[in-house]
C-alpha cells in the first residue's frame, strides 16, 4: 500500500493512469464482493492519510495526484462527470414535471395538467418525506389554483363548451386541487402574500404535510380495548396504531371511500373498521355517513371478484343496517338522504345547515333496495331450487318487502318538502319494486306480505299513494300502484306496470278483463322496442292470459294465445327459465353470460308441463273435428291450426306397437285418435288420468270442463264423419248417444248448420236433423276432382317456366326435319316424341311435359 502512495507522490504518470483505470473500471463494472471490498479500504486508508496535517509530503503528493489524473482523463475523456445526489436528481425530476404543467396550462389542456398533477403529488411525496416541501411546488400549485378559479369563471359565461375530455380533466382537477391545497393552507398564504420575498427567502419552516388519506401506505389498524394482549398492539405497514374516535370518523370514511374499486383493497377489513366506527359514533350525522358507507363498501365483495352473488350472511347484515338507517332517519326528520346533496369534504366538522332548511347527505335509498333486491334475485338464481337452502332464501324476501314500503315512505314524506326537488323517477322505481314483488303472488300470500310490513312500520307514519286501509283488498291495491304508475312514468315503466296488472287480472280468473287491457294496450305492436326483461313480462302475461282462458272454458281462445309461445318450441328461452343451447348456435360466451343472469327464480316460473299439457289438449279439442271435416269432405281447403299438434299426431300413428301411455304427451296423443274414431269416453278418461292437473286450481272443475269439450266435439266430429250416410237423424238419439241434453244437442247442431259446415235442416217439430244429399259428390268423385286440379295446375306452371326460359325464342323447337332444338336427333327435344314410336316417352331433362301423366290428360 505504502509503495502506491509514494508512487503517486513522485509524479509517475503511468502509475496515475492503472489507478484511475483502476477507479473507473471499478464505477462501471462493479466487480465482486471480495474485489469491491479491497478497493474501498485501500480508498479509506488514501482519505485518511490525506487528511493528516504534518506530512508536507502528502498534500503535494495529493495535488501532484489530481494534475496527474486530469492528465489522464482529458487523454481518455474530454467531458467532466458531474456526479449529483438523489435530492437534487428529484429536484430536478420536480421541475421537468413543473415545466410540463406550465406547458399544459399555456394550450388550456386540463386532461395533460391532470396527469401531471399526480406525478407532481408522487415526486413531493419522495421528497417531504426526507425534507421540506420545496417552495416551487407550493407555487404551483397555487397558481394552478388561481388558473382553475379563471377557467371556471369564463366557463359560466362562455357559449362554447369544453370537449369532454379537457372537462373531465377539469372537473377531476377541482376536486384534487381542493382536496390537496386544504393541507398546504399556510404556506399558500404566505406565498400570495409577498410571491418575490417568498420564493427567494433562505430559511423555510418546517412544513410537514398531513398525512393523506388515500396513500396506500396508511393502514388504519384497530386497536382493540379490553383484550389482554401483554401491552401488545397490531400495527399495519406504515407503523402506526391509531384510535378510532369520533373526531376520526370522516377521514377514516374518506380513505375506504377514496379506495373503493382499486386493486389489493382488502374490503372484509374495511367492513371490520367501518363496523367499529360505527359503534363510537356519537351523532346521528357520523351514524347516517358510516351506514352508508358501510352498505355499500357490502354490495362491493361481489364486484370484481369470482363470486356471482352475495351471501346470506352479508345481506342480511345490510338489510339490518339499512333498516337501522330508516330508524336514524326517521328519528330526526332535519336530516335527509338525497341524490342531490353536495359531497361534503371537510374532516373535522360536520356541515351546518342553514336556518329553516334541512341538512342533506349524498346518496340514495332508493338505489340501496334496488340493489338489495337484485342481490336476493341473483342468489335465488344460482341455489338449486330443491334444497333447503332456496326455502331459507326465500323467506328472506318478507324482509325485502318491509325495505321496499319502507323506503317508498320516505320518498313519499321527501316529497313532501319542494325545496329538496326529489325527482319524480325515484318515487316509480320504488312503486314498480314493490308492484313486481306482488304482481305474481295469489291474493293470500300478498295479504301476508302487506300485514308483516305493515306491522314493521311505526304507527305515525302512513302513505298517501297506499294507505294502510287498502292492504285488506288486494286487487285494489294493484290498481291503485299501477295507476300511480300510468299517471306519473313514461316509457318502459308504464309498459311494465300494465303488464303486471293484466297478469294480476288473469291470475285470478279475470279474463274478459285481462284480454280488453292487453289489446287496449297495443303492446303487441311496439313490445319489439321494449328492453329484454320487459319482452320476457309480455311473454309470460301471455301466457297467463291463455291458461286463464282454458279455466274459463275457453278452448279457442286458449289455443289461439298460446299458440304463439308453444309453437315456437323454445317455452323456455321466452320464458327466461332455462337455457337452451343449440348444437349449431352461434352464441359467443358474454351472450351465454347474459342469457343467464336474465333467468327467473324458480319460484317465478310458470310450470312448462302443465302450459304444454293445456295447449295440447286444446289442439286436440280443435283440430279432431277439423280433420274429420276435411277427410269427409275433399273439396274443403285443408287448414292447419297446430303444425306441432299435426306433427306429434302423424308421429303416433306411425307407429306399429302402441303401450300404455307413460307421460302426458302419450295421454292426449292416445285420447286424440279415441276421439276421432268416436269412442269419446275413452278420451274422457285418458285425459283426466293426466296428473298435471292437480296443479291447477279447482282441478275437478277442470276435469268437468274438459269432459264436457270432449262430448261436444265428439258429436262434431260424429256428425262430420257420417253425415253422408243418413238421411235423417234423431236429436234424442245423438243424445243418447253422447249423454247430453237434446237442447244441447240442438244447438251444437244449429251452429254447425248456421256456420255452412253441416249440410242439414234441423227439424223441431219431430226433433230430428234432415241431411241434404243433392250437391254431395262420392268419395271417389271428389278425389277425381282434386286430382284434375293439380294436374291443370302443373301444366300451367310448366307452360310459365317455358315462356321464362324462352323469352323471343317461342318457335326454337319447331324446325322441321334434322335435329330439332335442344333434344338433338332423338325426337326434337329430351323427353319428347320419336319418330319410330308413336307412343310418348318421357326421359330426364331440364322440360317436362307432364310425363305419362301429362299424356293421357292430353289424350
């Protein structure tokens, strides 16, 4: 070592030059620890003996040192290294930042200074936390202040509107300025004061910005009283243990709220503190802003996540504090919740209201419920409907029921006050939840809901809409909601309200009522306009309608409303009860997805088997008759009034071996050919052994409706059959025949006769029917003449594709001799006459000529 600090000393140039070799390889290749270790010994043993002062050698040797090593270095490299230390590179970093806002600033680009901002906020974090907040940040940001303030004054008065991306960036702008500035209050003023002396002052006070809520290195941890933990506390990642007090409260709210839909926010741990802010709260205020808060901080552990719905346990907690949150409300009537309430920002004192008005806090019940409500739906959609579970689900909608008059209360007594301007549409939202949770309910399941809900209320509050009186008659009360709704919304809201009630009407065996409403309604014309889930309430009211129709007996009208759901063969896609992937379908995932979430609990399905039994059974009842009429009768246009009925029928009698029938598609198919060959007491019998009717009110009811159908259609079909092997026929025959009353009998006969599909007399006098044989043609005539119809009928559609394809060449294939046209040597055409042969021969081609057919119709 002492040979090196000698060498340096006598001037060697080359000695100089290893080292600084030595130093400079040492800076950009940092070599191993071992070899990294050696070098600074050997540096601090060369600082320590420089800074000896009796060795007159050594100072020269170091000066001889430094010529030396400039020698070297302007030999290697022209540029000296400026070397600078980590406060003044984030200085600088500060400035780049600066310059890049003042350059936003000069264009008006709030988007740019918005960015900017934040990166500003980061880099004075880095370097507060070691020092001082420089002064050229406080600077500008109180000029971005000022700038701010200008802007939004030329705006009141301007015409022309920012784009939207600078007036987004503008109003983040506002709410960050205002936010950040409240910390740095005192320098500000300092800095308006005297702009000149501040910025050039030497001594600067210690300026400690607080701590912001929203840096994700303060983690409130909860120090939990009355435990015996040795003098122990939990401390979070930014070392600290705070108390939670009601000082506290809003900035505590302001950090969760701040941190709402960020990534790596542990929500359980927010509900946690939020739960025990909510024990030390002292005002009604702190209780009403940490229930909100706490609500919705609940509803977001199913945002973003894996999970599909909330779980019971969770939404119970909710619904219980949302109550608490009525009980807070409704206690101190100076204070309310609205949509249009300012967000207010200071932590330490809560807001003051003014002398006659109400203190507003920001948020919506309405909005609450709804979601709670969509929660319940959403879980009730993924249990399986056979388990226990779904029952113990399910009875939680009473709870959700007292919510939703609850909160319909309230918006009723907001209304009440003018100068709160609570918009109409939260008072139909609420009004329709409650409409849809009672609109497919029997009457004696809705009075249990109305009376539990009732009782939940206190006694000094009643509603103007629904009084409490009204609860005892359902139907009324329907009435009385959905013409609230008529009178008070517009577009998709009253089109579900009156949905509802038309559904209502035909639930409880109002069908005149129920099918007048609907087609006053003209929904049928614009329903394709509507969204989704309103199209899926039409389907289902549809429904409704034609099972209400075939309780009353009306089996046309049944048939005819039913048709275009059943007939369709995707019950349950229409319905939103299922799912139905095709095999060639074409349905992305996110549609899949949606399809899904779209599906009715199930205790809101409407029973596929039985709708499927009833159109059936009135296919049946409509489409026997009408087979018999037309086999009887050939002359008689065929008219088909059940493709699918049609299909499952010629299914069935294709087959050779009939069983016992095992399902109820096997009861009518079997019924309907009993029908047809007149045995209709069989058919009686298959269908009232179907089980499904069990499920419909009044079964036995139902079971004599239908056998009286079957015994009026069974004599239409008798009378179609062989009406063309009488003469005469006696009344009190058919009707001995068919167990009816002559009456009856009579005036099935009567209509049959009026309606030109029975050609008959009915004579009263000797009550007997007197069959007219003068213009009825045999069975084989009138095959004859069905035949010479479609043979003419494809000899003109023939004649119309030759002028088609012969358009200005009409006489093309009349040449004589030679080859004649397109058929070449062999007869003039394909198909067409040989010479040697005088019979006609048919032989395949593009034209025909009606083939043997053709020919002898020709002859």
């Amino acid at each position: 070592m002492s040979s090196r600090f000698f060498a340096a000393g006598e001037s060697s140039s080359e000695s100089s030059s290893e080292e600084e070799e030595l130093y400079s390889e040492e800076e950009k290749e940092q070599k191993s620890e071992d070899g990294s270790q050696d070098d600074s010994d050997d540096s601090d043993e060369e600082e320590a003996s420089s800074d000896e002062e009796d060795g007159g050698k050594t100072g020269i040797s170091k000066f001889l040192k430094d010529q030396a090593s400039s020698e070297g270095e302007s030999s290697d490299d022209d540029t000296p290294k400026l070397v600078k230390s980590a406060k003044n590179k984030r200085l600088e970093e500060l400035d780049g930042v600066i310059k890049l806002i003042d350059n936003a600033v000069k264009i008006n680009d709030w988007s740019s200074i918005s960015t900017e901002f934040d990166k500003l906020n980061r880099q004075v974090v880095k370097i507060a936390a070691a020092d001082k907040a420089p002064k050229q940040y406080i600077k500008t940001v109180s000029d971005l202040e000022d700038f701010m303030n200008e802007t939004l004054a030329k705006q009141k008065v301007s015409t022309k509107k920012m784009n939207a991306t600078n007036a987004k960036g503008l109003n983040a702008m506002k709410q960050k300025i205002k936010r950040n500035n409240r910390e740095y209050t005192t320098e500000i003023e300092k800095y308006k004061e005297d702009k000149f002396d501040y910025m050039m002052s030497d001594d600067e006070e210690d300026l400690v910005p607080a701590e912001k809520p929203s840096s994700k290195r303060d983690i409130y941890v909860l120090e939990t009283p009355g435990e015996d933990d040795q003098g122990f506390s939990t401390v979070g990642r930014g070392g600290r243990t705070l108390q939670y007090t009601p000082e506290s409260i809003f900035a505590h709210l302001r950090t969760i709220t701040e941190s709402r839909g960020k990534k790596n926010t542990d929500r359980t741990e927010q509900i946690r503190i939020m739960e025990r802010l909510f024990a030390v709260a002292v005002t009604p205020y702190q209780r009403v802003r940490v229930l909100l808060t706490l609500i919705s901080t609940r509803f977001d552990l199913t945002t973003g996540s894996s999970v599909t719905f909330m779980s019971q346990e969770q939404w119970k907690s909710a619904d219980q504090e949302l109550g608490t949150l009525f009980e807070v409300l409704e206690d101190n009537r100076n204070m309310v919740v609205v949509e249009n309430a300012e967000a207010w920002d200071d932590d330490e004192k809560p807001p003051q209201p003014g002398p006659g008005e109400k203190l507003k806090v920001p948020g919506s019940l309405v909005s609450i419920v709804e979601r709670l409500d969509d929660e319940l739906t959403r879980s009730l959609q993924h249990i399986d409907p056979h388990t226990a579970e779904y029952i113990e689900r399910l009875s939680d909608e009473q709870a959700l029921y007292n919510k939703v008059v609850r909160a319909m209360l309230y918006v009723e007594e907001l209304q009440k006050d003018a100068k709160l301007e609570v918009p109409q549409e939260n008072a139909n939202r609420i009004v329709m939840r409650r409409v849809e949770h009672i609109y497919f309910k029997p009457s004696q399941v809705v009075n249990i809901l109305e009376e539990n809900a009732w009782t939940s209320v206190p006694s000094q509050f009643d509603s103007k809409i629904t009084p409490r009186g009204t609860a005892q008659d359902i139907a009324t009360l329907v009435q009385i909601l959905c013409t609230y709704l008529f009178e008070n919304s517009a577009d998709i809201i009253r089109g579900r309200a009156y949905l509802c009630q038309v559904y209502f009407c035909a639930l409880h065996d109002q069908y005149y009522r129920a099918r007048d409403m609907l087609l006053m309604s003209h929904l049928q014309e614009t329903i394709g306009n509507f969204d989704i889930s309103t199209q899926i309430l039409f389907n289902r009211t549809l429904v409704q309608v034609g099972l209400c129709a075939f309780r009353a007996g009306l089996v046309y009208e049944s048939q005819n409303t039913l048709l275009e759901i059943c007939g369709s063969g995707r019950q349950k896609e229409l319905l939103a009860q299922g799912v139905m992937i095709q095999r060639y379908s074409q349905v992305t995932p996110e549609q899949e997805r949606l399809e899904r979430q779209r599906q009715l609990p199930f205790h809101m399905h409407i029973n596929l088997e039985l709708l499927e039994c009833v159109f059936l059974t009135c296919s049946m009842l409509l489409e026997i008759p009408l087979l018999a009429q037309t086999g009887s009768s050939p002359d008689i246009k065929k008219r088909v009034i059940s493709k699918n009925y049609r299909r499952l029928l010629e299914f069935h009698e294709r087959q050779i071996f009939t069983g016992p029938p095992e399902n109820t598609r096997d009861h009518i198919m079997q019924a309907s050919r009993a029908l047809a060959a007149g045995e209709w007491k069989k058919a009686v019998e298959l269908i009232s052994s179907i089980k499904i009717w069990e499920l419909m009110a009044q079964s036995d009811k139902i079971k004599t409706m239908l056998s009286e159908q079957i015994q009026e259609e069974g004599l239409r079909t008798y009378l179609f059959t062989y009406a063309p092997f009488y003469d005469t026929l006696a009344v009190s025959t058919l009707a001995a025949m068919f167990e009816i009353s002559e009456r009856k009998v009579a005036a099935v006969v009567s209509k049959m006769i009026s309606h030109e599909e029975l050609a008959a007399a009915l004579d009263q006098v000797n009550s007997a029917i007197i069959f007219r044989k003068g213009v009825e043609l045999s069975r084989l005539q009138s095959l004859a003449l069905t035949l010479s119809d479609k043979a003419s009928g494809l000899i003109e559609a023939n004649e119309r594709t030759l002028e088609q394809r012969t358009q200005g060449t009409a006489n093309a294939f009349e040449r004589q001799g030679g080859r004649g046209g397109r058929g070449g040597g062999r007869g003039g055409a394909r198909g067409g006459m040989r010479s040697d042969r005088g019979g006609p021969r048919t032989r395949g081609g593009q034209q025909f000529g009606g083939g043997a057919l053709g020919g002898a119709i020709k002859a």
